[in-house]
C-alpha cells in the first residue's frame, strides 16, 4: 500500500459527538487499520493490524 493517506476514506465514530473536535479518526483497508488526529489531519497517521485494532476496541467496549 502507498504511504500516501489521503485517498483513504477516514471518518469518526458516531459517538465523537456535534462539535467533533476532539477525535480521532480511523479509515480501514484490507491490510491495516489507519489512526489521525481528527484536529490535523495533514500530521502523519499511524496504523496498526486488523488483529491489532479488534484486540483495542474489545478493551474500550469492555471497560
């Protein structure tokens, strides 16, 4: 995959609220799942395995 996210299809989770200011935002490919500041999108993403980003949202639904 190119290092280019721009083509990504990022949004917010349906709990971020109307203002949406403090956010983060994900977009998920077959490959990853991509993380930015909802804030500064042109600051660098970061992204983490499928596998990897199941195992969080497991912990932040259970706590």
């Amino acid at each position: 995959m190119s290092s280019d996210t721009t083509e990504l299809a990022w949004f917010k989770s349906s709990y971020s609220g109307s203002q949406g200011d403090d956010c983060v935002e994900i977009a998920i490919t077959e490959q990853a799942v991509f993380v930015r500041d909802s804030k500064d999108a042109s600051r660098t993403s970061f992204k983490v395995s499928s596998a990897g980003w199941a195992s969080f949202a497991r912990f932040v639904t259970n706590n």
